[in-house]
C-alpha cells in the first residue's frame, strides 16, 4: 500500500493511506537511505510505500520511499544540515510583502535559484500588495525585473481579495508549497482560497516589523477552493504545502562559483566568456555576462545581488 505524506518530524509521520484511513506511521528501520543525508528524511508531498503485514487502524510502518520528481531544499543553519521543505510540486510560491515584513529581494532571488537548481517552477506572490501604494520606486522595479526575466508574479492581497483568483486558478489541481519569511501572509492567503480552513495567524512584532512563527512544521493541506474564486463553480480542489516561516534562506548544493547557472537571466551568456567556464564573472576581461550588464541584457540589480550572495556564501554568512 502507498500513502501521501502529509505532515511529521522525528520518527513519526501523518500519512495518508490508500485504503482512506490516515495513518501516524514511522520509519522501519528508521533510516531510507535515499534521504540519510537530510535530518529529516521524509517531507510534505512525498509519497511512501508502506508494510501491509503491520497496518493497525491508526498506524502503520513506512517501508520505502516512492521516488520524487523533484524536491525543495534549504540549508537549516541552526542544524547544519539540509532540510527537506516540501517534495512532489507543480509551482513553488515564493510568498514576499511590499514592506510588514520588510521587502528582502535577495531572500526571492535566492529561493528562485534554488528552484532552478531542483528543476520546479517558481512563483512569486506579492501579498499585502494593497500596502505598496507606500512603497519607494526599488519595489516595483524588482517586481518588473523578475516579470522581464520570465518569472510569473501575482500581485495579491488577502486582506482586500485582490489577486487571489488569480491565484486560485493557479494552484487548481496542482501541488503547491508557500515559502516566505514569517509574517508574509501565507496562512491568511490559505484561509482565503478556502473558507473551511482556519489557519492560526500571527502579528508583526512591533520593534523590527518582523512575522512570528505561527507554522512550527510543514503540512499539506486539501483545499476546497472558495467557489466565488473560480466562476461558481463548485468542487474545485487544490494541494498547498505550508512550511514554517523563515527569516534566512540559504542555498544548498550550490557553491558560488555555480550560483550563475541558476540565474535565469545570466544562462544564454555562461560559457561565452573570455575565460570560458572559468570566469568568476568579476575581474576578468571580457567577461560576458559583464558585458551583458553593461548592454542592459542583464539587469544590474540581479548582477549586484548575484555578487553580494555569492560573496555571502564565500564568508558562509546570511544577511536577509
């Protein structure tokens, strides 16, 4: 039997059975070897084989690991080890606020490069957009930046409606994983693409504008979409994984002298250097993507934030 992981930490995890029942089933053997390299081994959207000879109402033993078509990764600087944040997706929603939390576009560009890296499509979601009326000139133009470099951005708000359609028609049918800083808004998102979910959700701390924790563990949730959404029509279903908010985020399994091959916008000029593969794309004479910035084929902001994170993870620091 097979089952969709739907939450869990430790050794213990809610799986959702084929037979119907949900299950809180641990690890046989406690380690899948395909996962020992995370500390924790089993994430959201994954879907598990289970031992049909040991299955009790309420339990069960995960015997294997169906394999995943792709996998979101960060690395957990307070552990020091790779943490699996969701696994199996359609789109990752990389969630961001005009300001309430503070706007930390190098905190976008890193996650997108991570989803490059592990091959899922990235969305940016904009919520709380009915406060960037106040927001200086640098928000919008980063916004545009990412539209121009092929990236799809739903500006919504889930506090004035604005947007969620949008987003709903988005997410139907798909498996999807909020990411964002805490406060961002993803819990009342949810809470709006579906009236039956109550989600708890948190303030901004006054001192540094900044979301508390109110999601402590990844959960997939089964979202029956708010039929005013999608044209009154009824039944629409969506999957949205809800990790916990974080304030950093930091790459993982990519080194800096790689980080150019996850920047969308860089891609059609890596190779072509003077230096060819070689080039760090700083120094070097005739240097590509240098000369791509210079032409504006390349936006100069993404080249100044692809440095400073590349110079972050040389000093293995994370300044937003």
């Amino acid at each position: 039997m097979q089952g969709l992981v739907l939450n869990g930490s430790k050794n213990i995890f809610e799986v959702e059975c084929d037979d119907g029942f949900t299950r809180n089933c641990a690890i046989k053997g406690k380690i899948l070897k395909v996962s020992q390299n995370y500390y924790n081994p089993i994430a959201p959207g994954d879907v598990v084989e289970l031992d049909d000879s040991t299955l009790e109402e309420e339990k069960g033993m995960i015997t294997a690991l169906v394999p995943r078509k792709n996998e979101f990764v960060r690395w957990n600087i307070k552990k020091r080890e790779p943490q699996l944040l969701a696994a199996n997706l359609d789109y990752l929603l990389i969630v961001t606020t005009p300001e309430q939390p503070p706007f930390r576009p190098r905190f976008i560009d890193r996650a997108l490069a991570q989803a490059e890296y592990q091959g899922i499509t990235p969305v940016i979601v904009c919520n709380k957009f009915d406060l960037a009326e106040n927001s200086n000139e640098e928000f919008h133009e980063r916004l545009r930046i990412w539209e121009d470099i092929g990236y799809k951005v739903v500006r919504s708000s889930a506090r004035t409606g604005e947007g969620i359609e949008e987003l709903a028609h988005l997410m139907e049918n798909k498996l999807c994983a909020f990411v964002g800083q805490s406060g961002v808004g993803k819990s009342s998102m949810i809470n709006v693409l579906d009236n039956n979910v109550v989600l708890k959700t948190g303030s901004l701390s006054q001192k540094y504008g900044r979301g508390t924790h109110t999601t402590t563990k990844g959960s997939l949730i089964h979202l029956q979409l708010d039929e005013a959404l999608m044209g009154g029509i009824k039944g629409c279903s969506a999957d949205i994984i809800d990790t916990p908010g974080v304030r950093q985020f930091m790459l993982h399994n990519i080194s800096a002298e790689k980080l150019a091959l996850y920047y969308r916008d860089f891609e059609p000029f890596i190779g072509k250097c003077g230096f060819g593969m070689s080039c760090s794309h700083i120094n070097e004479p005739k240097c590509a993507i240098k000369e791509a910035v210079e032409k504006g084929e390349i936006y100069k902001d993404r080249y100044e934030s692809w440095k400073r994170i590349c110079d972050e993870m040389k000093n293995n620091i994370c300044s937003d």
